[in-house]
C-alpha cells in the first residue's frame, strides 16, 4: 500500500514539474514586405505576426511552437515544428499559396520578451540537401520583416488582500506573471481604492528582468503596524515560485506607501 501511495506521490510531482508554460506575443504592422511579385499574391502588407512559444521544467529555454502572419491582401502563413539550429529557429511548410514548400526563420532573443526586436523571412525551398532538413534547405525570397514583441500571454490573478487607508478599503489583486516591459518592471499589483479608483502598480522582482518569464507570483503577505500617534504603517512582500512550481520565496517586506503615494499621488501620512 505504501509503495502505491509513494508512486501517486511521484507521478504527481512528474507531471507538474513537467508541464509546459505558454507564453504569447504578437509583433503589430511588422515592418518589410513581400519581395517578389505574382498575379494573386500580395504579401506587401501584414497586420500583425502571432507567436506562441514555451518552454518546460527539462527544457527551460523559451522555444518558439507556431507562428501566423496575418497579411492584409493573401491568406495568413500558418507555421509550427520549428527546430532551433545555429541561432535561429527554423521550419519548412508544404503546400502554402502557390508553392510546394516554404522555408520559414525566425530570429528571436533568448528569452523572447515585450520589447525585443524579431525578424522573420520566407524562402521558396528550391533546394534540399537533404529531404526536409532545415538546415540544407535553399531557395528564393519572397518575404521577410522585422518589428517589436508585445507579450499578450493571458494574466492570472492569484491573489488579494484587503487593507483600509483613510478609512476606505483598498483592494490589492496580485497577477501571476512578472513583468519585463515598458508598461512596468517587476511584479503586477492592480489597486482598488474606494473612492479614489484604480491603478497598476509593480513592485520590483528579486531576479533580473531577463529571468522574468522562469518565475510566479503566487500571493501576497501584507504586515500592518500601529504606530504609537495611531498610524497604521502597512508593509507588503510577495510570495513566488519557479514557473514549474518546484520551490517558493518571499520577497523582502517593503514600505507600501510609497507604491501608494506614487500611484495616487497622495498618501495618508500622519
């Protein structure tokens, strides 16, 4: 019986540490174009190109799953089973528009993140040297663009807490993902303020911006001291864990007013 509950136990603790993270980015009005012309194919103009990419407790490197560019005037180039080779990752599509195959790269940054430039091309495979290999596929080009990520993945609200501030509540919601972009560096804090509204705030990560996407917030721990004029100085940290789940943390405890009085503008100091 023990030994059936121990193997439970580590399946369990397989198929969570094993499960894969999702990310999205988009990349809107990408600048480039098709390079070659043909009665019926337009690829001048593309709205956007779509990325879905991830990666997973055994294989922590963000890789690139699918992509689409959306065009304005021809079907969308749908691609995925990329093979990430000599820096770029890479994929060969079959029967798209009016070609037999198509040879995709994209050029990325390691961890793709909001920001970051990507370039992306389209080669009709005239050549293989050997069958399907992306490596030794060659051909003409007929499109390529480059432009900047936009991370659109899904936020998740983890997390909420409860604290009065003038004698108002303020909600604090806690969202999962920490974020690397221009919107804001650092864990995601939406704030509810009766009376005075909402506002996004973002309380520095213990981690380089760069190892963003390898960490969740999983919830918040709020500390609230009275001070001996009455004043209630409230303190918050934040808990999180490794994208997979395998250990937690918490962050050091930090002085909320200053988030406040930033985000507001005003701050009920005694």
């Amino acid at each position: 019986m023990k030994a059936i509950i121990a193997f439970f136990i580590s399946l369990a603790f397989f198929s969570t540490t094993t499960q894969a993270e999702d990310y999205y980015f988009e990349v809107p009005h990408p600048s480039g174009g098709g390079s070659q012309s043909y009665p019926g194919l337009d690829l001048s103009n593309a709205k956007k190109i779509k990325i879905k990419a991830s990666n997973s407790y055994y294989d922590p490197m963000m890789k690139i799953d699918e992509l689409e560019i959306v065009f304005e005037n021809a079907s969308n180039f749908k691609a995925s089973n990329f093979k990430y080779t000599n820096g770029s990752f890479r994929a060969i599509v079959e029967d798209v528009w009016i070609y037999r195959k198509v040879f995709v790269e994209v050029m990325a940054p390691e961890p793709l993140a909001s920001n970051e430039d990507i370039y992306v091309s389209l080669n009709v495979v005239e050549f293989e040297g050997v069958l399907d290999d992306v490596n030794m596929s060659h051909g003409q080009p007929i499109y390529d663009a480059h432009g900047f990520l936009e991370d659109v993945t899904p936020d998740v609200l983890v997390d909420q807490e409860t604290i009065v501030l003038d004698g108002k509540n303020m909600t604090i919601q806690l969202f999962k993902r920490a974020k690397s972009g221009m919107e804001g560096e650092g864990f995601k804090l939406v704030t509810n303020w009766h009376g005075y509204g909402q506002r996004t705030v973002y309380l520095p990560a213990p981690f380089p911006t760069s190892e963003a996407h390898m960490f969740n917030a999983i919830g918040i721990e709020i500390e609230s001291n009275q001070m001996p004029d009455g004043f209630i100085d409230h303190l918050i940290a934040i808990k999180y864990e490794d994208a997979f789940g395998g250990y937690s943390q918490t962050t050091p405890m930090e002085p909320l007013a200053p988030l406040i009085d930033q985000a507001y503008g005003y701050y009920p100091w005694p």
